[in-house]
C-alpha cells in the first residue's frame, strides 16, 4: 500500500446487458479515508460519502464487513 491512510476501494456489480440480459461485472475504484481503521489487503469494508477530503478523496470507512461462513465455524454442543 502506497499511503496507509488512503487505501483504494474496489465496488464490484453485476448488471445485465441492454441486449444480451447476460450478467456482467462493472467496477468501480474509490479512494477512501481510513485514518481510525487498520486494513489489509482482500477485507471487506462499508464506505460513506463525506465533504471532499483532497482531489480525489470524498469517501471515508464506516465499519469493517464480517463474512459469515467464512473462517468462522458453530460448535455443535448436542
């Protein structure tokens, strides 16, 4: 990471082709304000938009994602 308190947030959807109707992924990269949170590479955060923080900075990290399913097992006490 170039600037730990700007890291770039990646938003991926899927939408349909006009024509087609077969579903395709768009991207779209935000730099983000990060300066409460620590963050590695691949976790997955919730983002908001703020005033402009600089040229290109007009969001900032709400909270971080937890993935349920993943990592994270039930103990079965039966």
């Amino acid at each position: 990471m170039k600037d730990p308190k700007t890291p770039i947030v990646e938003v991926v959807r899927r939408t349909p082709h006009p024509l087609y109707k077969k579903l395709m992924k768009r991207s779209k990269r935000f730099k983000v304000d990060s300066s409460n949170f620590e963050l590695s590479m691949g976790q997955r955060v919730r983002i908001e938009e703020t005033r402009p923080l600089s040229k290109d900075k007009y969001f900032k990290i709400s909270g971080l994602v937890l993935q349920k399913g993943k990592g994270v097992k039930k103990n079965d006490t039966a």
